[in-house]
C-alpha cells in the first residue's frame, strides 16, 4: 500500500478502504519514550496503521525560530497546532488506513502554551471539545525522573528532568475528561513500559487489523529524538 505516511510492517487480510479512519494521540512529556514507541508500533503493526510524524519537531527541526517570550510561545504553538491538522489531513485523505497514531494530539498545545489554557482555543480556531472528539483514544506514556532514566541527548529537547516531568503533568491536565484515556507509567524497564504502550494500541485496532500485530520479543534503545 502506497501513502505518504509510514505505515505498519504486518500485512493485514481485513479490507479498509472507504471505513474511515481512526486517530489515536501517543502523548507524554518530553522523553517519555514516545518515538521508541512508535518505531515499535512501525514493526509490531499492520500496513492499515500510519504513523503521524510529531508536529513540532517538523517545526523546529525546519527553523522556526524559538523565542523566550510569551508572542513567541503563542507563535509558535499556533504553528504546531497547524501543521498537525494538516498531518491529520494527510492520513484522513488515505482510504486504505484504518488508524493514524499521532506522535502528540492537538491537545498537547495547551501544555506549552504561555497563558491560562482557555486563551488556546480561540487563537487556533477551535474548542477543547472538539479536539478531543478528535481522537479515538489517547496513549499517555509518563515522563521518567532523572533517577529513572530521563534523556537528555536530542538536540531539540532544552528541558531538565524536573521541567520534563512538569510538562508531562500538564498534559496530563490538558487530556483530562478524555473517554478513552489509557496512562503508561514510567518505569526502568523500558521494553516492559513499550509493550504495555504496544499492547493498548493493539487494544484500540480493528479486530482485523488486531489480529495481524506481531509479539514483541526486542525494543530498540529509547530514542533521543522523542
């Protein structure tokens, strides 16, 4: 199957086309295990299932410029925030999918964004009902304490262990209220902490597309890019 996504390794025999698509949000803090998780899903998963590469990351890693200021903070939200609807776009525009895992929901922004979480809504043209009626399920992985294995080598990461483990509690505020909210807490064991993530977005999949997911028996080292 041809996308412009990647897509999951497993050849599924359920047909897709024209069933709609659902997106699931993989959220946490900063380094939390989010891309290791998602390389896993790659492998682990159907082709029904795409990955929607992370928002920000596109953003920053393309020069948006980062500015230590309250305009700057909103900037560059907004930003983000657009360029994940038109991610979503892209993956809602496949017929063949069946899931798109979102690498962080629209959501998240809320956590980054530099005002009482209310004043983000307007500014993007939305409400917070209807984003997270936008997302089937939400896979929360918890961000690690610098005794648990916090990582600090991606290059776009600035955050210490205390302030990543700030950020993750507010998105944990920001998907509150979520219907389907499944939380990964952090552990030392990182494959163990995977394979529930692995596990729970097994659970959210078609029964097609469910049976098709291969058994985990490696998980990569967790990414410095996450």
């Amino acid at each position: 199957m041809r996308t412009q996504l990647p897509v999951g390794a497993r050849v599924c025999d359920c047909r897709r086309e024209g069933d709609g698509i659902r997106f699931i949000a993989v959220t946490g803090g900063p380094g939390a295990g989010k891309t290791a998780v998602l390389e896993l899903a790659l492998r682990a998963l159907c082709h029904h299932v795409a990955i929607v590469p992370e928002a920000a990351s596109i953003v920053f890693g393309g020069g948006f410029p980062r500015r230590n200021t309250d305009a700057g903070g909103r900037a560059a939200q907004r930003a983000i925030f657009h360029v994940q609807r038109e991610l979503e776009a892209l993956a809602a525009a496949e017929p063949a999918l069946a899931v798109a895992l979102c690498d962080r929901g629209t959501v998240d922004g809320v956590a980054y964004w530099p005002g009482p979480p209310d004043t983000f809504w307007p500014e993007v043209g939305t409400t917070r009902e209807a984003e997270l009626a936008r997302y089937a399920a939400v896979v929360h992985l918890r961000t690690p304490g610098a005794d648990e294995g916090y990582n600090h080598r991606n290059a776009l990461r600035t955050e210490s262990a205390e302030q990543a483990r700030a950020i993750d509690e507010r998105i944990l505020a920001a998907w509150e209220g979520h219907p389907n909210r499944i939380v990964i807490p952090s552990s030392r064991d990182f494959f163990a902490k995977a394979t529930r993530a692995i596990d729970a977005l097994r659970a959210q999949l078609p029964a097609g597309c469910r049976d098709a997911v291969a058994r985990l028996t490696a998980a990569p080292a967790q990414s410095s890019a996450d």
